[in-house]
C-alpha cells in the first residue's frame, strides 16, 4: 500500500499503512441532522489550542483545474504538489519553506483526479491520472528530477473517475484500483510501470474508490461510494476480492477519506455530501467502521455550503483526528476540529486565497512539523495555508488565526452563540462573561480588517 510522508509516499503493508495513520480520538457524539437543517456544536478544548493557518499564499496554474495531490517528485525530501488542469498535470516543486516553483506542465489526457506511487520499483514517484470520458488512465512514469515521460494510455471500459494504488495481492509490486463505467476495476502491476488488463468487479456504482485494510486481516479492501451508494469489498490477498456490505449515503457524494475517526484502532469513513434540492443538507457524513469490514449508518456533520473534498489530520497535535473540508461556495477551507470528548468543534472557516475551492490536500509544506494546507482554486491558484505554531497575537476578534477579523470569523462568533459548553475553554467568548452574545460580536466588529 502506499502511504504518504512528508517526503510523499513511501512503499508498506496495507497493515502497517493503517496503524501508523491511526490517530487516538474518543467515540464521536454527533450533532442531529434534518433533511433541511443541521446543528453546529459549541466548541471546546481542541478548538482553543488551535492555532489556525498564516492569510494564504497562492502560486499560479492553469484555470479550473480539478484535482490535487502531494509527492516528492525530485528525491530532494521536500513535499510537491501535483494539479491535473485540462489535459495535462502541473508539477509545483516545493521549496521546503511553504513556497513552491513555477508550475512545469506535463501532458496526461483529459485529466480528472490522480494517485501517486512509485509503479515502477525505482523508488521514483510515478503519476495515474484518470481520463474521465476517455475510459483510459494515462500512466506518467517519474524521471526523479520532478520530470515525467510521456503518458501511456491504458483503456478501463468507463467513464475514469477515481485511482487509488496499493499492493493488492501482496505480490511486491503495487496494483491499480480504478472506478469506471460504475464498477471497480482492478490492474494488476507487473513491477516495471505496466499493467495486466482490467479486472472488472461489479459493484451498484463507483465514481470514486479507496483502499485500506478494513476487516484488520493484513489484506487490502476497497471502498466504492457513487450514486448515494456505498460499496465494500473484502481483499482475499490475492487481488480478487469478496462483495461485503452495501450502504445507503447521500444521493450526490463526492470524494472521500478513510481513517480512524473514534480511536478504536478501526477503519472510520468521512463522505462528502454537497447537498440536492429537497434533499439531505450540505454535510460530511461519518460512517464508523466495526473492524470486520461492515459500518454503521452515516451521521452528518456541517461542513460548508458545498463541499467537495475532505481530509482527515492532526492539526493541532493533540492525538485527535480533525477533518479539513474544502468548500466549493464558500471562501476557501473548512476545519473541524476533533475533541477529547468525541465531539467536533464548530466550523472554522480559512480563505484559500480564490474563489470556488475545488479540492485541498494536507501535509508538511514548510518543515514545521504542523499541517498546511493547499487548496486548488478555480480561477487557477493554488492557495497555501501554512498551519500556525503560535496564536497571532493582539488581535481580538481573530478566531481563526489568520491574522486578520473578517467574515470567517464572524461565521465562528455565530456558530458558537448562547452559553459556553466549558468557560476556560470557549473560543468566541472575547469578554470572559461565559456567554457568546451581543458584547463578543462588538469586539469583533470593532478589530475588523
């Protein structure tokens, strides 16, 4: 399997690739959803050691670009960012201090959403790039100095909306899991960049997959969400795999994030919702793993107007799993903060430095040991939210930490109005008085700019 380091990716057991993404968090008391309304929960001790993140620095690539992802494409040990936009992806070298080169471009087909590894056993990271209505995955093999060669086109039968990469028949070399054509389709590596031809395995939809050993046996499982439907499939070790469970979730689902959201060393889902008309409100919706490969029924958290992607982290290294959302309609990124007491704080939202938001991704950019954050916009930006290791200091009324009082502030001042949950610990409580009201939202608007 692969998993990610702040160097980008390095090769390891699907076993192993699980528990070192363990965070310890307590079991999750979610808030109560209706189809036309969601509560916000007060916020607490995770919430007020929060930090926030630096105004974000945004590095230039080509308009509406689509998906992001992290590596380090050069073997210098500093985090990059790659960008499908277009036909082709864009490589953004990082500088190790949160600043990044000059996109360099690269064709790839018409490219939608992509996965980094190393394909072909060189310790060099490659590229898969989905082709959307092409039905193809185009391969870009890395050349180690942050180059890639020309890409090589496999056809997977389908419309190409997800990748994931892992080593799904404990062969050594890493294997493909792609959804197209609404089913999952699996590509077993032969070790040297190319692949046998696609495996079909039928699922009720696929618009995107992940992989992470579910049922704790050491073998690789896959995810399949598309269509408001949930798919697993239980790794038999050899790249074949079981139909398990199927779950009902949110009609229009997006991307999502597996990893242990309640601290019980098991595999939790995060699902992004964006919503419908007359249906289930805007939400990340939490599916809690039982360790045997099957999950509870969703339960739905606020997270922004229309989010699109979703990330779990420690952002604040308190051993709780956070979630970073990014928000399609709003001004950038939404954080929920993960607390002691199983709950999450109440959104904080973070300018991605662009309008229209349309994936974030979480790593070390500047070598801080705290989590950025890199948002694609769709105007064509990449906005860099360097994660804070010290509050900002003189300035009431910033309850984001950015350094400034604005909107998202004012949104958090909200979302925490009425009685303090825990008055030593009670973010928007700017006079001490316990309470979130009139008096706090002065102060705030008194520090604005």
């Amino acid at each position: 399997m692969m998993s990610r380091s702040r160097s980008g990716w390095a090769t390891t057991s699907v076993r192993t690739a699980c528990r070192a993404s363990r965070l310890r968090t307590r079991t999750l008391s979610m808030i109560v959803a209706s189809p036309l309304a969601l509560t916000l929960l007060p916020s607490g001790a995770a919430a007020d050691s929060f930090k926030g993140f630096a105004p974000a620095t945004t590095f230039d690539v080509a308009p509406m670009p689509a998906f992001i992802a992290t590596g380090d494409f050069n073997n210098n040990g500093v985090t990059d960012l790659a960008v499908t936009t277009g036909t082709n992806v864009q490589i953004l070298l990082g500088n190790g201090d949160g600043s990044f080169s000059a996109p360099a471009t690269f064709a790839a087909g018409p490219a939608r959403t992509l996965a980094v590894g190393d394909l072909s056993a060189n310790g060099i990271a490659d590229l898969v790039v989905t082709n959307g209505l092409a039905g193809t995955v185009s391969i870009l093999l890395g050349l180690g100095d942050g180059a890639f060669g020309s890409p090589q086109s496999i056809d997977v039968g389908g419309y190409a909306s997800g990748v994931e990469i892992a080593d799904l028949n404990n062969s050594g070399h890493v294997d493909l899991v792609v959804a197209a054509g609404g089913d999952v389709k699996v590509l077993t590596g032969q070790g040297d960049g190319t692949f046998a031809e696609p495996v079909t395995f039928a699922v009720t939809s696929a618009q995107e997959v992940a992989i992470a050993d579910l049922n704790g046996n050491g073998q690789a499982d896959i995810v399949a969400v598309g269509n408001g439907i949930m798919n697993v499939l239980i790794g038999k070790g050899d790249g074949t795999f079981a139909q398990g469970q199927t779950l009902t979730v949110a009609p229009v689902t997006r991307q999502f994030a597996i990893g242990d959201l309640n601290g019980n060393g098991v595999p939790d889902i995060a699902v992004v919702n964006p919503g419908v008309a007359f249906g289930p409100a805007p939400s990340i919706e939490l599916l809690y793993g039982y360790g045997d490969g099957t999950f509870a029924q969703p339960q739905s958290y606020y997270a922004g107007g229309y989010p699109v992607t979703v990330a779990i982290s420690d952002l604040n290294h308190d051993g709780v799993a956070d979630l970073v959302v990014a928000d399609h309609f709003g001004i950038g990124i939404v954080v929920l903060l993960g607390q002691d007491d199983g709950t999450f704080a109440a959104p904080q939202l973070f300018s991605s430095g662009g309008g229209l938001p349309k994936a974030a991704v979480v790593a070390d950019f500047d070598d801080d040991g705290t989590p950025d954050v890199a948002v694609v916009n769709n105007a064509g930006t990449v906005g860099v939210l360097l994660g804070q290791t010290a509050a900002t200091p003189g300035i009431p009324g910033d309850l984001n930490g950015d350094g400034s009082v604005g909107v998202a502030d004012l949104l958090i001042l909200l979302a925490n109005w009425g009685p303090c949950a825990d008055c030593d610990d009670c973010l928007a409580d700017l006079t001490g008085s316990c309470i979130v009201g009139v008096s706090d939202l002065l102060i705030l608007l008194e520090n604005w700019g």
